[in-house]
C-alpha cells in the first residue's frame, strides 16, 4: 500500500448549550461508508446501496510502501501523524 485515507469521528457529545454534537476529522476525498454494516466496498469513491459519503484524509505516501503510520486525534480537534519507516 502506498497511500491511505483515514477518518475520525468522536462518539457524540452534548455541549454547552444541550445540544448533541459529534467532531469529524477528514477533508478532500469522499468514501462510501455504511454506518450499521460492512465498512469494505468496491469503487468506495461512490455512493454504494445504503452508504452515505464521508470525508477522508489522505495521509503521507509511502514510497517503499512499508511503513508504520500512528494517527493522533487531540481533544483540540487537532491531528498529529508519525510515521516509521524501517
């Protein structure tokens, strides 16, 4: 694998004013996702049968194609990535 696209997406939460709010992180490629069921689809670049559309990231290239990627989501709402190469 030489690209990947990653999502987060927090469990939802009240805030201040009682109102249910969930944090996404993802922006600039959209991927079939079925909430209830199996996440793997066929041309995901798509809407596919029940799925909505949700935004990814794409994360770093990988030239060698190995590597160990780790994602970090901060309470901030920002996004950290480090990444391993052997």
């Amino acid at each position: 694998m030489k690209t990947f696209y990653y999502r987060g997406e927090s469990v939802p939460y009240r805030d201040k004013a009682g109102k249910n709010i969930r944090t996404t992180w993802g922006a600039g490629m959209k991927f079939a996702v079925f909430e209830n069921g199996n996440f793997n689809y066929w041309n995901a670049q798509n809407k596919v049968l029940n799925s909505s559309l949700e935004d990814f990231s794409k994360g770093v290239d990988i030239d060698d194609g190995v590597a160990t990627v780790t994602v970090t989501f901060q309470a901030d709402g920002k996004v950290s990535m480090q990444t391993v190469k052997p």
